[in-house]
C-alpha cells in the first residue's frame, strides 16, 4: 500500500434521487498523486445506512 485516503459525503438523499444514485451512481472527486512503477488502484465505498460495501481495482497509468 502506498497511500490510504478516505473521504467522508455525510449526506441524505430523498428517495427518487437516492434511487437514480443506485441506478447509475454518484461521481465524487479525489486528487491522488501519482507513485513511480506499477500501481493498481483499490477503492472501497461504504453505505453507512446499509453497511453494504463495493469494492474495485484497477490499474493506474501515470
């Protein structure tokens, strides 16, 4: 692990916008400073109300 970073959207939705959230997501922006060599990225997301958890990976180009 290179670098950890969390970033908190402590935010309610109403119920149409929460379920077009669901349907197609929700785009959030995080800076990340690139590292010399062969990355991946992992990011993990978390619904507080459901403790439900998604998870990715991917490489990262510099």
């Amino acid at each position: 692990m290179l670098a950890e970073r969390s970033q908190k959207v402590d935010q309610s939705f109403k119920s149409d916008i929460y379920q077009q959230i669901v349907a197609k997501g929700l785009m959030l922006h995080m800076d990340i400073d690139p590292q010399p060599g062969n990355n991946r990225l992992r990011l993990a997301v978390q619904d507080n109300k459901t403790g439900l958890v998604g998870t990715i990976d991917a490489p990262v180009s510099q």
